[in-house]
C-alpha cells in the first residue's frame, strides 16, 4: 500500500516536473516571439518617423524657397546618431544610398537634351574647366602651406569644383530663370560638371587604399577610354532621329514591365562600366542618355522617377546620418569659415567666368550665384578619399559638414544677393535701404502679423481692464455701503448700552454744526 502511494506520488512529482518544463519553455517561445514581434513594430515606427519628419521638413523647406533635398539631409542630421538616435547608419542604407546615386544619373541623362547642350557647349566647357582650373589653384596653395599630398589638393579641388545640380535647377525654377538664357548657360555648365565626375571618381578611385592606387598610364587609359565613348556617344546622339531599343514593342501598355526593364537597364549598364574599370556612376548616366535619344524617353522618364524619388530621399537622407552636430558645434567657427571662403569665392570665380564667356551681367550674376554651393556628388568623392584613406577621419568631418551647410544656406545667399544687385540700380545709400528693399514683401507679411498680433493684446488689455473696472466698481459699492451701515450701527449700540450724547450733541448742537 505504501508502496503504491510512493510510485503514484512521484509519477504525480514527474508529471508536474515535465508540466512545468513545459510551461516554462513555452512562456520562454512567447516572450521571444513578443520580443521580436516588439523589434518588429519599433523598426516599422523608426521607418514612419523617418518618413514622416522628412515630409514635414520637405514641406517646410518649400515653404522657405528650398528644394526639399535640404529637408531631407536636415531629417537625417535630427534623426542621426548625433540628433535623436533614432536612426543608424547600416549597410542595407548605404546600399540603397548608392542606388539612389545611380538613378539620380540615370535620370539626369535622361533628362539631359543633347541639342540643348550643344549649343552652350563651348562657354560651358570653358566655364567648367575654370571652375577646376581654380579650384586646383586654391587647393595647391593650401597644399604647399600644409604640406599636403597630390593626392589630397586634387581631391579637395575635385570637392570644390563642383555644384549641386538639384539645388541650382530648384532655385532658378523659383526666380523664373530656367528657361531663360540663365538657365540654359547654367544647365550646360552643371551637365559639363556632371560628365566630368566620371574622370573625377576614376582619379579618385586609382589613389588605392594603401595610398599607392593603380599606375598612372591606366588610369590615364580609363579616363581617356570614358571621355572618348561619351564624346562619340553625345556625337551619335545629336543626329536626327529616335533610337528604336530591343524588344520595345513588347512594352508598349505596360507601365510596370516599363519601370522595371528601365531599372534593369540602368543597373545592367552601370554593373558593366564597373566591370571595366569605370564608375558605375559613369554606366548610369550613359544608359540615361541611350534612354533620352530613345522611343521610351517619356513614358520612362514617368515612370521611374518615384522610384528615383524615393531612393534619392534615401541619400541625402545617409549624408543627414553622417553628419556629426557635436563636431559642427565643437568646431562652429572652422566650418563656419571654411562655409563662408567657400560659398563667396566660388560666386565670385563663376560671375566672373561667365561674364568672360561673354555674357550680360543679368545673366552672370544669377547664373554665378545659382553655383555657389558644393555639389551632392563632393559627399560621394569625400567617401571615396575616406575609403582610399586620402582623407582622415577628421577632414572628412569637416568635408561633410561644409558642403551640407552650403548646401543648406545656398537658396537663401542666391535670393539675398541677386535682391541686393536688383535693388543697387536704384541708388540705395545705406544697407538698411537696402535691406528694406529687398525684403519688401517678407517685411510686408510680417508688419500685417504685427499688426493682427498688436490688435489681439488691445483686445485683451481692454478685456482685461474692463473686467478690473468692474472688479473694481463691485469692491467700491461694497465698501461703500459698509461705510454707511458702520454709524448706524455704532449708534445703535450706543443707545443700547444706555449712554446719551454729549453736551451740544442734540438738536440744538446740532443745528449749531449744520
């Protein structure tokens, strides 16, 4: 009997042992499950908080006359590892920045008009290499007081040189330039700065990680093999006629085969410029200029720019995360400098080099401003030179922070001085003239705010002292029937204590005092 009690008892320990393994091993399932599923919804809301604060500040960005790239690189900077910390650099980013540079060519190419281009292609050749030509100048200046490598002058000449092509096309579609002739010697100049990040990127990238890099006769083989494709390309192109690609028909009333074979084909070409030896930026602007002279030009240029928006926000969303606040405050007066040399040096040199080419002055001055930034492209050659370890880690920093501010303030320094050089042909004396003139219609809005602003707080302050008066009158009455009812009172009292008025005080005295 006793026996049977002491094998069920540990059956009943034995069941109980494994319920409870059980029990436990499956809280431990669920709590995984909840933390991944918890990973899950925190990785989906870093997503809409990204997209959401980038809409805004895009929106925001428009509303001030910029082009909503700024926005996006401002997301990237609150949102970074040195703003909220919300979002983080990754691989998956990075791969999905450098597609985003890809299309970004591509549909530049695109977009590109050959017979256009053609005929600005002299002064915007000639405005170009000065721009390289004196950015090489300053850079070897610097070179020889610092003591830098070849390396290093050429690369911060390539860094200067340029000029953002999305944030120029935005600021003179704002003022109503881009069509004019301002806009057509701006184009050409800022299409003659893209073909030449091609050689740009291929100098860059022969400097090699260990700082030696390839021999010089192939990188020489390379840029001249890039050139001549793209001047022979550019020559065939300019001929009357459409391009009729493979298969074409095929696509015809089919948007998504259309996106995706465009897509394919940019990645395809690029992937075999690579293969060869040249950028992969190079093979995506050259299949963009096969699709710009080709039957498909409109319908592809439709359909793949969301997808080129979307990636696109993607880099200078990546440039936003590389930026570092904490180094722009602990080091505010060098990239302030560095800002200021750069953006008024480089409005000079293209004012100048455009009105040599034998422009107006009404031309070269917006023309020379709507180029005063460093272009989006300089964050790709400072990562290249980071890479190759041609910068450190510190002149990179430094790289990256200078060219996101000019990028940033490069609107508003357009607006500004081409308001200043309208409003001087009118005989301003004084800078307060001229700041009232050229901020006429800011100060008009603004005075009409004060306006409404001073209109609320004389309401509120009669509001205000009306309910005082009233507070007041109402204390008044109060204390006035209490003065009244005191006398009365005290005589009263008086009476009742049985005193009787003083000598004089009755009638007769009385009437003495009346």
């Amino acid at each position: 009997m006793s026996q049977a009690v002491g094998e069920t008892v540990e059956e009943t320990v034995e069941a109980i042992s494994e319920t409870a393994g059980e029990t436990v091993e499956a809280i431990g399932e669920t709590a995984e499950a909840i933390g991944q599923a918890a990973e899950h919804l925190t990785d989906l809301g870093n997503i809409a908080a990204v997209a959401s604060l980038a809409v805004m500040l895009g929106l925001i960005f428009v509303r001030l006359r910029q082009p909503p790239i700024v926005g996006y690189i401002a997301a990237g900077i609150l949102l970074g590892p040195t703003g909220l910390g919300i979002v983080e650099q990754s691989e998956s980013i990075t791969l999905l920045a450098e597609m985003g540079v890809l299309l970004l060519l591509f549909l530049i190419g695109m977009e590109l008009s050959i017979r256009a281009f053609v005929l600005v292609l002299v002064p915007a050749l000639m405005i170009a290499a000065g721009q390289l030509a004196t950015g090489m100048g300053v850079s070897f200046l610097f070179g020889w007081l610092l003591d830098w490598s070849l390396p290093q002058i050429l690369l911060l000449a390539f860094i200067v040189a340029l000029s953002s092509t999305a944030v120029a096309i935005k600021v003179l579609d704002d003022i109503g330039e881009l069509r004019t002739e301002t806009g057509r010697i701006t184009i050409g100049v800022l299409i003659a700065q893209d073909i030449a990040i091609v050689p740009m990127l291929i100098i860059a990238e022969s400097f090699g990680a260990s700082g030696d890099g390839q021999p010089v006769w192939q990188t020489l083989v390379l840029i001249t093999a890039a050139v001549v494709i793209l001047g022979g390309l550019i020559w065939y192109l300019n001929m009357p006629g459409k391009i009729t690609l493979p298969f074409t028909r095929y696509f015809t009333g089919k948007p998504d085969l259309i996106t995706l074979a465009m897509l394919a084909f940019c990645f395809a070409v690029a992937a075999i410029s690579s293969l060869f030896g040249l950028s992969a930026v190079y093979g995506a602007f050259v299949a963009g200029l096969i699709i710009a002279n080709s039957t498909l030009r409109s319908e592809a240029i439709q359909l793949t720019y969301p997808v080129q928006s979307i990636l696109v926000f993607i880099f200078f969303l990546s440039i936003g995360l590389l930026i570092d606040l904490d180094y722009i405050m602990a080091n505010w007066k060098t990239v302030l400098l560095f800002v200021l040399a750069a953006v008024i040096t480089k409005t000079l040199l293209n004012i100048m080099l455009v009105r040599r080419t034998g422009f107006s002055w009404d031309v070269a001055v917006p023309s020379g401003l709507a180029m005063a930034q460093i272009g989006e492209f300089s964050f790709i050659l400072a990562s290249v030179g980071l890479a190759n370890r041609v910068l450190d880690f510190d002149a990179y920093r430094l790289a990256l922070s200078v060219i996101a501010v000019t990028l940033m303030i490069s609107p508003l320094w357009m607006i500004t001085i081409r308001r200043f050089h309208a409003e001087t042909t009118e005989g301003i004396s004084t800078m307060r003239e001229a700041l009232a003139l050229a901020y006429a219609s800011e100060l008009d809005r603004l005075q009409a705010a004060g306006e409404a602003v001073s209109s609320a707080r004389f309401r509120s302050r009669v509001y205000y002292r009306a309910a005082r008066m009233a507070a007041n009158k109402r204390r008044h009455k109060k204390k006035s029937v209490a003065d009244v009812m005191t006398p009365h009172l005290s005589h009263v009292e008086g009476h009742a204590e049985g005193g009787s008025p003083p000598a004089g005080e009755g009638a007769g005295g009385a009437r003495e005092k009346a």
